[in-house]
C-alpha cells in the first residue's frame, strides 16, 4: 500500500490567500512515501519510508519489527533438541542452513561427540539444495518485480522438484527439522541417489535458459545494470555478507574460509564480481547456483557409506527397532523425549554461509537441557542496514530493483 504526504514550508493565510496556493519562493517541497509495509516487492512486512525530491531518492529508512516472532526468547523454553523446529522458521527458504548451524554449535558445546562422515556429507548436500531453493525463489521474484513473468514460471519448475527431493527425504516440503543435533533425523531414503541424479544433471542446462531469458532482455539490462551501487566501505563497516558482498569484489566465504562439515573435501569456487550493482548480485547469485550444483554432484558421486547418526545414545533418539526390543534403548528413548539432554555448560559462537550470507549462533549452555540464551546474527539483518546507501540519492522507479537484489527475508530480520 502506497500512501504520500506532501510536506512543504510554513506561511499564514494571508500569504496562502494572497499567491492562490503556490509555494512561496524557497518553499522545500519533498513527499514522503510509505511503501509497504503491504506492498509486493517488499518481499514481506517491510515498510520502507522514503522521502523524495521529486523522484530522486532524499532518504530510505527501513522499518521493520512487524513480524515479531520471538523466536529467540522462544528456545529458552524448549530442549535442545525441540529447538530445531524454530531454527526452521527463521529463514524459511534456507531453513537447512539454520538447523545445520544450530547443529554444529550445539555439538562444539558436547565436545564429545563424533558426526560420521555419511551424515557430514549428507549436511553439505541438504545445504546445497536449500541454496538453490532460496536463490530459485529469488530469481522468480525479482524478475517479477522488475517485469519479467515468464522467468518465475521457470524459477519455480525446478523449485517444486527441490521440494520434493526435500520432501522425500524428510517428510515435510520447507520445515524439514531433517538436520538434527548428532546427525540427521532420518536415514535417507532408498533409490535418492536415482532422484537427486536425475535432477542434478539436468540443472546447469536450466541455469542456461535463465540467462539467456534475461540477459537477452534489453528492459532487463536497462533496470539492473548500473543500479543499486553502494559503496564498499559502507557495505563493510555495516557487516554486510553473501551475495551482495561478493558482488562488490570481496572473496569471503564461511565455506571457503573457515569450512565446516566436509566443505573442505569439496571442489568448489566462489564467484565474484566487481561492478557492486543489481545486475552484478544476479550473475553472482547464477554462478552459486552452478557451483552449488558441482558440490552436490560431488555429494551424490562420492558419498561415504556408514552410519548417518553419531554413536551416542544419551543424545541421538534409538532406532525403533532397537527401541522396541532392548530395555536400554527404551529408557534412553523416554528420558531424551521426556526430559531432553544436557549440555555442558559454556558458551560457542558457530558460523555458515546461507544463501543471504553469513548466519552465526552464540549459544550459551548452563549445564541444563534447555539453552541459556541463543542469539542469532542473521545475515538479512545486516544486509538491510545498507538499504538507505542503496537507494538514496537514486530515482524511486530504481527502487525495486535494488530492494529486491538483496535478496533478505523478513523472519530473518525480526526473529
């Protein structure tokens, strides 16, 4: 919803009277307009007030807090296990790289505790297909915004395909909870070598028609090319991350840098560019759905047989044959379900690359079976402080395209 006040210099009747309504000489005349927090290519509820000179872009103030979820507070009340199915519900079109994050951190708190190498690679897969989730939905949208319909329909041909893939191996389209502390919370399932190869062969080939639907689009070119520059000091001392800063030319990812289940068996580059603009943050974004798909072919070619749980069964539920037949693994079952496992006490601050850039969690333990305190540095949130270097001083109809080359999602910011 668009709503617009006009603002202008103060003067008395007899001056309003005397000049029949016009301004007096001098007179500021700027409108400020409310978008969102309803509107479409806010991509969610944020408002985003804009004061303008004409259509030039004077200041850009972001407005959030209206999705308030509390997630945070929330995981004080739930066993570390329960967890999970919030850390889903942060961001919901990467919610594998919140329960792969949450997963390693609780595990560098237990200290002890040995994740198989199945499972690792496993992790990195599942990781993988949720970035080519959040980047597909990305693309779709974005492109819709600025006017291109048919690349959503592609977008999210291949999307649907990802869900049933998740689907197949957890039961659930988007809040899978599939990474869980200790490992996965279900073997994989029988003939998902067939299904994920099938997909995974096909991809880089529709990759190919997204770029050639829209960089063979002069509207497309004109829209993102030299749009949405901010500049890179000011991307870095906001902690911007992802995307956005590899499009400045910065080479930084938690994969690459600091890597963490299995990514360092991994081929992979990280794609980069330099021109810092909209169009740059789309190229960057197609060569990580390339080599997001190089990582899983590597995943699917050379994935470690064993076991997909740690061997640890005061943590990681039986399994249900074990449960049904051996006294031991019955009482383990009801005094993890009942009551949950502690963690040593301690504090740990555990980071990975989502799809929108770095995702941290500082977890503190006091030695009971629910979390302390979780706080989450969620790459959206900080993605969005550069929204007013982005847009001001710019026209308002490139607005859109350099809100939507951000890629955030808001349950990402107001957790």
């Amino acid at each position: 919803m668009l709503e617009s006040t006009l603002h202008t210099g103060t003067i008395s009747a007899a001056d309003a009277e005397q000049t029949a309504g016009a301004p007096p000489e001098g007179a500021i005349h700027r409108m400020t307009l409310n978008m969102g927090p309803q509107h479409p290519s806010t991509h969610g509820v944020l408002r985003v007030v804009l004061e303008l000179d004409g259509e030039t872009i004077v200041t850009a103030i972001p407005d959030i807090g209206f999705l308030h979820t509390g997630i945070e507070k929330e995981c004080e009340v739930k066993t570390w296990q329960q967890v999970v199915t919030l850390t889903d519900r942060v961001d919901y079109l990467a919610n594998l790289s919140n329960n792969l994050v949450y997963a390693l951190a609780v595990e560098k708190l237990i200290g002890d505790i040995e994740i198989p190498p199945r499972a690792q690679w496993m992790r990195v897969m599942m990781a993988e297909f949720s970035r080519l989730n959040s980047h597909l939905v990305w693309l779709g949208t974005h492109a819709l915004d600025i006017g291109a319909m048919s690349v959503f329909f592609y977008c999210f041909r291949e999307r649907e395909d990802i869900l049933r893939i998740l689907e197949m191996f957890s039961g659930q389209r988007m809040m899978t909870s599939y990474i869980r502390i200790g490992g996965l919370a279900l073997e994989p399932p029988r003939g998902w070598q067939h299904v994920v190869g099938k997909f995974i062969r096909a991809f880089p080939s529709k990759v190919d028609e997204y770029e050639e639907l829209l960089d063979t689009n002069p509207i497309w070119t004109r829209r993102t090319q030299g749009v949405g520059i901010a500049p890179l000091e000011d991307l870095l001392d906001l902690g911007v991350t992802g995307p956005m800063i590899r499009a400045a030319g910065v080479k930084w990812d938690i994969r690459k840098s600091e890597p963490y289940s299995s990514y360092d068996k991994f081929d992979f580059e990280i794609p980069t560019r330099t021109e810092n603009d909209v169009y740059a943050r789309y190229r960057v974004r197609l060569g990580e759905m390339r080599q997001s798909a190089r990582i899983i072919t590597q995943a699917l070619e050379g994935m470690p047989e064993g076991a997909w749980q740690a061997d640890s069964p005061k943590i990681v539920l039986p399994e249900r044959e074990k449960m049904k037949t051996q006294m031991e693994a019955l009482i383990y079952h009801f005094k993890i379900v009942t009551e949950g496992f502690r963690v040593p006490a301690g504090e740990v601050y555990q980071a990975v690359e989502s799809p929108r850039g770095e995702i941290g969690y500082y977890v503190v333990s006091d030695g009971t079976s629910k979390p302390y305190r979780i706080f989450m540095r969620t790459p959206s949130f900080g993605n969005l402080q550069a929204l007013p270097a982005l847009l001001e001083g710019r026209l308002l109809a490139d607005s859109i395209a350099a809100l939507g080359s951000m890629d955030f999602v808001l349950g990402d910011v107001d957790r």
